[in-house]
C-alpha cells in the first residue's frame, strides 16, 4: 500500500504522519508538494495538520485552490482514499469533499490536550479496526474546530452514517462539558457519501504509539492496511 | 478601481469573536444589542472584473458567511 502526505507551505504535522507511516507501519511513503498537480500510483493521500498559508482568509482555503488542492478532489473523484487530519479537515470541507466547515472554537482558546471519542462508524476502511461505540483517547491542538453543518444536512449525514466520531466523556457519554469547541452534535470526525473521504480534528499520528502513552491512534492506520 | 468586500458570519451562527466585543462594551457601558466580527478584502481591479464571482468562489464560505461587495 503506497501513501502521500500533501506538504503545504505552513503544514507541521507532516514529518509525523510521514514518519508513522514508514517507521512504525513500515509502508511505502513520499511527500507531495503543494504545487504537485497530480497524484498517481497512491493508494490512500493524507492531508496533514498545521496552518497552512497561516490560516490566512479562512483555515484550509488557499490550499484548497493549489494544483495539490484540485489533484486531491480529482483522487477523491476517482474513489481513492483520502484522510484529513486537523488542517487537513479543513482542507477537504474547502475542497467540498466533506460537508460542513470548520469555525472557530468556542471558547476562544486554542485547545492543546486529550480528548475521549466514541466511534459511531466502523464500516470505513478508515476505522473497520474498531467496534461501535468504542471509547478512544486521542489528542487535539487546533483553534478552529467547532464542525458546522446545517439542521437538515446534518440528518442526512446520520442518516447515511457519514458522522464517524463524536467528543465524550470517559464513559462514552457525549455531554456539552465533553464537547471541547461547541461543534454542532459533539462531532469531531465525519466521512463523504462514499466513505472513501474522512476528516477529523484529533490527531490520530500523534497517538501511534503506545510509548507516547497511546493506544488508539495506531488503529486506524491498521484499518487502514489491513 | 476599488472594490471592497465585506465578509460577516452568518446570522444566528455563533461568532465568538463578536461576543468577546460585545461584552467588552457592555462591561464598559454601552447598550449594545449585538456585535458580529468579520474582515474587509480590499481589491483593486479593472472595471469588468467579476468581484462577484472572486468574492463567491474564493473569499465567501457561503455556508458560514454572507458578504456586501462595495
């Protein structure tokens, strides 16, 4: 299975997930490069977190309209399976790969720490490692988080199962006080019609291992692989 | 010529930014009813530039913000 990870100018989480896919997963990875117009030979691309073009204008929409922008909505297009972490959510709801945006967090704050999340779709390639309802530990560091999504749009979503992870608590209840950025249903992760496109805020690199004292972010990429 | 672009967050939809604004006024004595934040694009362009379609395509989120060109 041979991955890429998108580089933007202002992506840092790039080495990470580069690394985790070559160190701890031992598969096949390259970086592509923003002004890349084309993306063949992969069979998953991650977009990676950061601040891509410094959050200028509106977070992930400067990116969205590079030559690497348009060649990753045409992979989507052609069924291949794209991930976006953070900055690379944003990315995907500018590329209208995923519905809904971004805005900022509620509280104003940029939020740096662990979050619990409940699983409420396992019949990704993305998350067939785990079982519904599963309760995972991951971490978050973003300011803009806070996922909106119209009333009516949002039905459809989870009507078609397209909201893929929720903020809980410990005991996988989704209360307002586990809810870190006012995101609209405590959502923190959702996935296209085709289930071939997922965005989330956690960082699932970041979590890979479990000397980091994690034990749920190596899960999706082993769903991913196997 | 100069053409300005207004960008708010849409009505209804919470803008934190805007309520930290509002209450700074309130703390300090103003009855203000509402405050909403957004940003100014400054564009200079010929005449039969299509800021509308800049503005749509590039500037606005239509789902999250609503804008004035003047």
């Amino acid at each position: 299975m041979r991955f890429a990870v998108c580089v933007f100018p202002g992506s840092n989480c790039d080495y990470d997930t580069y690394y985790v896919i070559r160190d701890v997963l031992g598969k096949d990875v390259s970086f592509v490069d923003y002004t890349v117009g084309k993306l063949h030979g992969y069979d998953c691309v991650v977009v990676p977190g950061g601040f891509s073009f410094g959050d200028y204008l509106r977070a992930g929409v400067i990116a969205s309209k590079t030559p690497l922008g348009n060649a990753i909505a045409e992979f989507a297009h052609r069924g291949g399976l794209v991930l976006g972490i953070c900055n690379g959510f944003q990315i995907l709801t500018e590329l209208h790969l995923l519905p809904g945006a971004l805005l900022k967090n509620k509280n104003r704050r940029f939020l740096c720490k662990d979050v619990y999340l409940r699983v409420e779709n396992n019949s990704l390639l993305f998350t067939r490692k785990f079982e519904r309802g599963d309760v995972i530990k991951l971490p978050i560091a973003h300011g803009e988080g806070r996922y909106y999504v119209p009333e009516e749009e949002l039905r459809l979503m989870e009507e078609r199962g397209q909201v893929v992870l929720r903020y809980c608590d410990e005991d996988g209840q989704t209360t307002e006080e586990s809810n870190p950025n006012g995101s609209v249903s405590n959502i923190a992760g959702v996935c296209n019609r085709g289930g071939n496109v997922f965005g989330l805020m956690p960082h699932p690199e970041r979590a890979s291992e479990d000397l980091l004292g994690y034990h749920h972010g190596i899960i999706f990429w082993h769903s991913l692989i196997s | 010529m100069k053409v300005k672009v207004l960008i708010l967050p849409r009505k209804g939809l919470l803008d934190p930014e805007g309520r930290a604004v509002k209450e700074m006024l309130l703390e300090n004595g103003f009855s203000v009813r509402d405050v909403r934040v957004g940003k100014l694009v400054e564009l200079e362009v010929e005449e039969d530039t299509d800021v509308k379609a800049i503005a749509e395509r590039f500037l606005v989120n239509p789902l999250v913000e609503e804008y004035i060109i003047e």
